[in-house]
C-alpha cells in the first residue's frame, strides 16, 4: 500500500484538531461559531479521508463517536479505587454536626474550607486515560465494580478522547468521574421524536440518560443527546493536584465540562448560604438537580478524615426537602403485586414534581385511603419522597367539589375476580388466588430476576405473551418451553427463540440461595435466602423445617417464619416443585465456603462504623470459617463493633455475648 500524501496527513491533522475545538464550542461552552452545515462538510471530509487510508485512522478521532458494533453484553470492570456512596442530610442542622465531626477528626476549630457543587440527577461514571488517551470507562455499579460502556461513552461528543500533551507525561494514569446527563430540553425533542416514530417515551431525563448510556447497541447511544460534567479524579495523591477546586480547574483547562455552579466556600454560614441559592434557582437549570454536594477541599485533609463503610468522610450530599406539588385526583385503579397485595394506585392530572411528571402516585393501602379521606375529583398534594416515589401525602379539604366520590376498596381482585382477604396484623389486603395472572406474571419475572434465576431476555412485556397465550402457567412451566412455542409470539425472531431457551437451559443448575429468593416467599430477599441456604444447606431440609425452627435462626422472625412454613405447606406450590424437578432444574446442596478455619462455627454481628466496608469485614470472617449474621442473639460468639454501635452493643452487653474491635478481629484471625 502506497504511503498517504504527506499533505493529507496534514489535513487530517487539522480537520481532527478543528472538529475538536468546535466540539469543545458547542458541547462545553456552549457558544458554536460555524453553522451545522459546515460543521458536517468537515466532518464527512474526515470520514472520506478514513475511509480511503483506514490506516491512519487513530482512537482519539473524532470519527471514533460515531459509534462501534453492537455489543452482546457489558463486561463487568472493577473499579482500581471505589467510586464511594455519599452520606444525606437534609437540614441545616444536620450539615452543621457533620461539620462539627469534620473538625473533630482534623483536631481544630478553624472554619474547614468546603467546595460545593450541584448534585446531578443522572448516571455516574468512570472514564480512564493512559498516556493521555481515553482507553475505558464505566459506570458506578456497585461502588467496586461497573459496567464496560467504553464504546458507548466516546459517543459522548464533549467527553476529551485524549489529554493534552503536558498533562499526558505529567499523568500516566488519570481516572476522571462524574456523571451523564440528558438536558430537560433534549429530553422533550427525543420523546416528540419517538413518538413520531411510533416507539415508546422515555419516563424522565434520568432515566433517559441511563437508558441511552446502557444501550447495547452504541449507535443509539450516539443517537441520544447526553451530556457529561465532570466533577473529580479518583485519586488524592498526584503531583500539584492537591486539593478539590485545584482539581476542578485542572479538568476544566482540559476540555472537560464542569458546573458553572462550583463554588468554594468557607465554615457553615458560607456552606447554607449556597444551598439556599441553588434551592432558588433549581428550576431555572434545563436539567435536573436533587441537591448540593459538600467535599472538604484539601486532599491532606480528605486523606485524614478517610471513610466509613461505603461513604467518604470528608463529602455530604444536601438533598432538597420532598417538592410537593397540587393536582387533581382523577381516579384511582387498584394494581396486584407478585405476593397477591392489592394497592390503589392514585390517577392523577399530570403535574411536575422535582423536575419529574407524575401521573401516578401510591395511596398504599386501605387505611392510607381512609386517613386521607381521599375522593375522586379532590384536589390533592403530591411529592417525591427522596425525589424517588410519588406520594399522595394530602387532601386540600376547602378544594374539595360538589359530588367528589368516595372511594372504595374492591371486594373482589382487579385481575382474576376471585374474593380478596385481609390477612390478620397486615395492612395489605390479599388475592390468595396462585393462579391470578397478575400474581403469575409478577412471580414468572421475580422468578428470571438477577438476583434470582437471572434468565437473560425473559422481561415483563415476554412474560405476559407467554401467560396469555398459555404457554407458561407458573414459573415451572419455563423449563418445558420449546422453541416452536415461541417463534408465533410477537417481535421473536428465530435467533431470540433460541436465546431464551439457552438462557432457560443454563439456569438448570443455580446456586441453593439463588433458588429460595426466586421462589418470592413473602418477607424472603436476598439476604433472608442466604441465611436459609447456609443454615439448612439443602433444599429438601428447609422445605420440612418447622415454625419454630425456622425462628431460631438468627435474622428471620416469626412472620418469615410463618410465611416459609406456609409456602412449602400449599399443595400448588409442592406440585410446582415437583414440576421444577420433571424439567430438569438441579435443587443444589449448599457448602460453606471454608471448613476448618480459624473462626469455624463462631458466629459474629458486625455493628456501627467501621475503618472499612462492613463487607470487608464479613468476608475476612467468611475465609476463616465463620459466620456472619444480622441481628444479636444468644447464639452470637462475638459483636464487631465500631463508631455509634447502636442498639445491638446493648443486647449483646445483656446476652453476655463478647464484644471486640478491630484490633482484636486481626487477633483472632491471627
């Protein structure tokens, strides 16, 4: 192959450095100097260019956005340093005492010196650059590990693709975080967009971003309008990075977006002052915004404060109290959950709450409805607890129409018409109907869920096609599924046919816990089944276990208790077992992890906060042998407690149980 025309590789060189500052006018300060048009001839000269010598093509191109080849799924990435959680407040009084710990810690009573900055209601996110190039990025996840959505985030049109030179030498390795957003205004253009193409709308711009970020096919995500701000790095010990507005400003000289709302701010006065700003102006921002972020500025002194389970010491975040908002109840339809609870579901004339529309709101239960004295046609209070779950909290009484209607609460369930019941001590009124399709297709997705089967491609819209065309009664009938089954129901190609009896196959085998929380016993979570499978080891010992068996293991009460003892009593569920067994799916024993070491068949309670995650702790036990429950009893050998223990160091002190440090862990374990 013939050597490039050294003039065109000047050209090249100039068109990538030219897009690249336009890029940086439009997407980060906002102030395009050339029309869309001649933005787009530069960029098609570059593709003709590529396209001709794919040779010369490099990572940090601007052609490299466009979008890669659809990925089957995301790879998880660990995190080199964990991308923490942040501790709430919520008053005023509530940041003074953690301003008053901070002093604390750092042994002076000097006003500390914060950075503040809005908190972003969008997709938190990890990009990484080696030698000045950006290489991988994920998103938060669980703190330590996140998804690969490298492909997807160099979409991102002001997300830099490389460092400049001096940076690149003087930082080898520089992992730059914060978060994905999706503008107000983008939001509404994309959903008038895709309701012009018949597709569905998307529930919120937090959601949308998400969405968009974790799509598995990167040319929608570079469809999609998303926005990054950064607001940090991950580490405190590079050279002339030394403290969170120095940092800040770094990212900014680098091409990066950052909040024009960044602010330094000395002691508590300073701090209020802020938030009460930014609380004024919320409304005026065309993204959404669910509080301010507080972080010590000096990295010395973020290094001393250090953390505390999964939350550093040194930052806050400063939630808005709930925004509450008046609309009018126009009806209220009562939805049945996997469990067979009936809840009325308020059907409200849309209004904004806290940058979200909400037409729908929670009215819980029976007595809710009768507290509120609630009735169709009233003018009602709405607000996003948290700025998550809408919640009917008021009725504004002097509102109130001629003729507004009382509501009352069916005798009959919504979706199989049998009688519904209200079981003693419980709020919740019941279906007891296993056959209700509303509680079948509920227990059918619990069933396929991550943290249960986790059967890849088996969501709500597939599990109710395979209800109503009879194909799947309950979660057994799932593994006598046969692809001819399937291939008639709507949007399945032969190849996602195919798929989902694989998905269904390699599910066969699961793990003992898995298994019990799929199963969706009321009151049995994740955590629950854990204890279960640790403490029966077999699937066949827990089905005979009785009440008062059950309650003696540690974490599970005598209402868990009851409601085990029931499930493995019904007939319809023993039948359904039974046919589990028929289609192949493996009940596996559960084996600790470890016998013989140094902490078997002691049994420990971790309480209050600690130099490291309580996780950290629990599997150091775990390796050796122990066990680690939730909750004190007479059957604890030992209580691992750190700062504010709380009520579990009382009970241990009156059961007589040991109650150790750290230090003394590391002698045991030693």
């Amino acid at each position: 192959m013939a050597k490039p025309d050294p003039k065109l590789i000047d050209e090249l060189r100039h068109l990538r450095a030219t897009i690249d500052h336009h890029n940086r006018l439009y997407y980060v300060e906002d102030r395009p100097v050339i029309s869309d048009a001649e933005y787009d001839r530069l960029f098609d000269r570059l593709l003709e260019i590529e396209r001709l010598h794919p040779e010369l093509v490099t990572p940090d191109s601007p052609s490299q956005r466009v979008g890669a080849a659809p990925s089957k799924k995301f790879e998880p990435l660990p995190h080199r340093i964990p991308m923490l959680s942040l501790q709430k407040v919520t008053t005023a009084e509530e940041f003074a005492n953690f301003d008053r710990r901070v002093k604390e810690t750092l042994g002076t009573t000097s006003e500390i010196d914060y950075v503040t900055e809005p908190k972003l209601d969008g997709l938190a996110v990890e990009l990484v650059y080696e030698g000045g190039l950006f290489v991988r990025g994920s998103t938060r996840g669980d703190g330590a590990t996140g998804e690969n959505i490298t492909p997807n985030l160099k979409t991102i049109r002001n997300i830099p693709l490389r460092l400049s030179e001096e940076s690149a030498g003087k930082f080898p390795l520089l992992e730059v975080r914060g978060e994905v957003i999706m503008r107000r205004s983008a939001f509404e253009r994309l959903n008038r967009a895709l309701a012009e193409r018949n597709q569905a709308p998307l529930a919120n711009p937090r959601n949308g971003a998400a969405g968009s970020l974790r799509q598995l096919d990167p040319q929608v995500t570079a469809s999609r309008p998303l926005i990054f701000y950064a607001y940090g790095i991950s580490e405190t010990g590079l050279t002339d990075l030394y403290s969170q507005k120095r940092t800040v400003d770094f990212l900014a000289s680098e091409g990066f977006l950052v909040h024009e709302r960044i602010s330094a701010a000395r002691g508590v006065s300073e701090v209020e002052q802020l938030f009460t700003n930014l609380t004024r102006d919320r409304e005026r921002f065309d993204y959404d915004i669910d509080g301010m972020v507080i972080k010590v500025d000096s990295f010395g002194h973020q290094q001393e404060l250090g953390q505390i389970s999964r939350a550093p010491r040194w930052a806050v975040a400063w939630k808005f109290a709930a925004e509450q908002a008046e609309t009018i109840l126009e009806g209220v339809e009562f939805s049945v959950g996997r469990t067979g609870a009936i809840t009325p579901i308020a059907k409200l004339r849309p209004v904004r709450v806290s940058g979200v529309t909400v037409s729908n709101a929670s009215l819980h239960n029976e007595d809710e409805l009768r507290d509120l004295d609630v009735r169709i046609g009233d003018t009602v209070v709405v607000q996003r607890a948290g700025d998550v779950i809408p919640d009917v909290v008021e009725v504004v009484a002097q509102k109130r129409p001629k003729g507004a209607r009382r509501i009352s609460f069916p005798a009959a369930c919504p979706s199989c018409g049998m009688k519904i019941t209200r079981p003693e001590g419980e709020a919740a009124h019941r279906c007891l109907n296993l056959a209700c399709p509303a509680q079948v297709e509920g227990s059918i997705i619990h069933f396929a869920s991550k943290g249960g089967l986790d059967i890849e491609g088996l969501g709500e819209k597939l599990a109710r096609q395979l209800i109503k065309e009879g194909i799947v009664r309950n979660p057994a009938d799932l593994f006598f599924i046969e692809k001819q089954q399937l291939l008639p129901l709507d949007l399945m190609a032969d190849k996602k046919a195919s798929n989902l009896i694989e998905a269904i196959d390699r599910t066969r085998r699961t793990e003992l816990p898995k298994l019990i929380y799929a199963l969706g016993i009321i009151g049995v979570g994740e955590a629950a089944a854990l204890l279960l499978a640790e403490y029966y080891g077999s699937f066949d010992r827990l089905m005979a276990a009785s009440v008062e068996e059950l309650t003696e293991i540690s974490g599970i009460g005598p209402v868990i208790a009851s409601n085990i003892y029931e499930y493995f009593r019904n007939k319809g569920n023993q039948d359904m077992i039974v046919r589990m067994r028929r289609g192949g799916l493996l009940f596996p024993d559960y084996s600790p992890k470890v016998t013989g070491g140094k902490l078997s068949g002691k049994t420990f309670v971790i309480t209050g906060t600690l130099s490291k995650p309580r996780s950290h702790f629990k599997n150091l036990i775990e390796q050796q042998g122990g066990k680690v429950s939730g909750s004190v009893s007479a059957k604890t050998d030992y209580l691992l407690a750190g700062e504010d223990p709380g009520s579990k160091l009382q009970k241990a002190g009156k059961l007589g149980v040991s109650v150790i440090d750290e230090e003394q862990l590391g002698q045991l374990l030693s």
